[in-house]
C-alpha cells in the first residue's frame, strides 16, 4: 500500500490493480475486479492513478484511464458505516436528466467483506480538467467574476429542483434512497440524517436548525465548555421566528467549493460539480448560505480580501429563486456552521497538526466575528 501515496500512473491490467492496490482476501477482490469490468474492458491495459487515501474515512479514490474505455473514477468506502458513496449514487442518478453538470454514475454497489465491515464502491464518469481552486485565487479579478457568476446559475438551477410536499413525510435529509419524481416536484422514498449526525430527518426548519444546534453545542462542551457557552449565549439571543417561516425544501450539493467544481481552465468553464456525498434535501437557501459562509467569516473560501460584495452581488443577482427571509436566517446557519467545525475540526486533520493549527485559528476568527455580530457586548 506505500505506492498507493505515489501520484505516478500504473500500466497494467485491472485484475493486477485489483489485487495490488485493494489490501485484503481474494474474496472481496473479486467481486470488486467483476463488478467493475462488467461496464468496461477487463481486458484493457490501464493506467491507475491513486487520487485520494483517507484512511480515517477509509475512503479509497482512483483513476482509471483506457485508450479503448475511456476514463473512469473509481470510489472505495471499506467504513461499513458511512452512507456518503451510497447518497452520491442516489443524487448522481437523480441528477441524470436535468442540466446541472454532474459526472454521470456508470455502477454502484456493496461487496460483502466477512468479517469486517461490507465495502461500497462508486464507478463514475471522469471530467477532464482541474478543480477551480487550483487556479481561482490566482486568475485576475475579471476572471473570478466569470466564475462566479457561472457558479451563481448553478446555484440557481439546484434551488430550482424542490422537493414535493408528501404529508406525513419529512421535508429535510441527505439521499438514503432513490429520488423521483412526483408531481410538483422530487421526492426521496428515504432520507437520513445529516454527516456525522445522530438526528433527523426533519419536518420542518425550526426543528431542523434548534435540534442540530442542540447536538453540536453538546458535543462540543465536552471539547471546550468556554465556546460552547459562548455559542449558546448567542443563540438564546437570536430571532428564533425567522425559523418559523415556509422555506422551500431543495436538492442541494451542500458543499459548492472550488476544489468541487472541476472547470476548463482554457475555456474558463465550469465542466462539473463533483463529491455528491453530502446531497440531500435542505432549505432552498442551503448552497447560497454555504457559499459564502466562510467569506462573510474572513476565510475567503470563494473570495479574495474585498471580493465578499462582489459574490454577494452577483449570486444574489443571478440565482433565481432565492428564499425570503435568506439575510434573517444567516446568523442560523452561521451558529450551526461554527458548531459542528469547532467539534470537527481535529479529526477532519488528524495527524496534520500544522494544518489543524491553522484552521483552528481560523475558526476562532469566524467565531468572534460572529459574536460581534449577534451579540451587542
């Protein structure tokens, strides 16, 4: 597995990848080699090129390149427990016939791995090009606004896919199961609770956010008592009858950043939105809050220092649809962000302590930003 870190292609058949690269019994491997070849050439030479090891997720991400198949990626979750791969193949399906560019699903599975935990696997179109954050920071101001209204019609194309109002049904959730059409909209025959949560799905907006905040704000006392009674302090002071307007459920990508959105940097198009694992079901404003979350916070996700008004500018100009109430409802989102980064932070980075060093001191930045916002002491 010490060669699975080197980002240098392999020429070799699929079964040697199979067995080479996937640690573990025969009897798994196989399954894996079959169900991949049945949708493309088994007997091809290919190039293999890891993309992505996480082991703490036990996520495995790989590239397969063929002259005669074409180019393929191939995803890996040996967690057993973590339905992400599962939802991107419900959205991915979802997303088929309609105009947002998402990679198109070839296959998705199980495979059985007695006695540990079952492995999922997405195979999937692979969009050529470079992920925009790769050259975003950089490229002239002029060419940030392109992007960016670019990224502002997606966001309004996502916001437009709204849920169907199904009594009796919860409104808000990531993909657990297939979505359809029904009229007046989408539905989802089954949705689950939000990453790394233990709660939900949600009926309606108030307790989506009251209930999530509720479990973060706990979580992260046992972290830092000091922050968590910082945070709750700001919550008792915030409008909580915004919560209790009708926001619109929308499909959503609930993570549109640039090192998702894979662009033709010759073009300066945007080709695709990838990592559909976190898709669902949430408030219609979910993409534009997420969007520019961190800017508002001075982290400059989507922006360079005094481009916030620009992105604010055009996202509110170009995306059709926006909910009522979005502004009332941004300190919400803000206090669910902060909550759930303090408590996630370290293991989003473990064993990168340079990196959980710098995002800690960031997230401390969003969070008196924050408080001088909502509290007036």
């Amino acid at each position: 597995m010490i060669l699975a870190f080197i980002r240098i292609p392999f020429r070799y058949p699929v079964q040697w990848f199979v067995s080479f690269f996937i640690p573990g019994p025969s009897e798994w491997t196989e399954p894996i080699l079959a169900a991949v070849a049945g949708n493309i050439d088994s007997g091809a030479c290919w190039q293999i090129e890891p993309l992505h090891n996480s082991f703490q997720r036990k996520q495995n991400v790989f590239l397969l390149r063929s002259d005669s198949a074409g180019s393929f990626l191939l995803k890996l979750d040996r967690s057993g427990s973590d339905p992400g791969l599962a939802g991107e193949a419900h959205a991915s399906r979802a997303l088929a016939d309609t105009p947002i560019p998402a990679p198109a699903l070839v296959q998705a599975g199980s495979i059985q791995n007695h006695p540990d935990p079952p492995i999922f696997f997405l195979l999937m179109e692979y969009l050529e090009g470079v992920p925009l954050n790769w050259i975003y920071y950089r490229a002239p101001k002029a060419e940030r606004r392109a992007y960016l209204e670019q990224v502002a019609r997606l966001v309004g194309q996502l916001a437009g896919l709204r849920a169907a109002r199904v009594p009796g049904e919860s409104r808000f959730g990531r993909f657990a199961g297939p979505v359809t059409r029904r009229a007046g909209g989408l539905a989802c025959e089954h949705l689950a609770p939000y990453p790394g949560e233990t709660i939900g799905p949600f009926f309606d907006l108030e307790s989506m956010y009251q209930q999530r905040i509720e479990l973060w704000l706990a979580r992260l006392e046992e972290r830092s008592k000091q922050h968590a009674a910082r945070l709750r302090k700001a919550w008792r002071s915030l409008d909580r009858a915004v919560l209790s307007e009708d926001v619109p459920a929308s499909f959503a990508h609930a993570d549109i950043a640039p090192m998702n959105l894979i662009v033709d940097p010759q073009e300066k198009s945007i080709r695709g939105l990838v990592d559909w694992e976190m898709a669902g079901f949430y408030p219609a404003d979910m993409d534009y809050h997420s969007l520019l979350y961190y800017d508002r916070q001075q982290d400059w996700k989507w922006c360079g220092p005094g481009d916030v008004e620009m992105a604010a500018e055009i996202l509110g100009r170009l995306s059709p649809g926006k909910p009522d109430g979005y502004d009332a409802r941004l300190a919400w989102f803000d206090l669910l962000q902060l909550a759930r980064d303090l408590c996630s932070y370290r293991d989003w980075f473990r064993g990168q302590p340079e990196h959980q060093a710098d995002y800690k001191q960031a997230l401390l930045r969003r969070m008196k930003a924050f408080l001088a916002s909502v509290l007036e002491d």
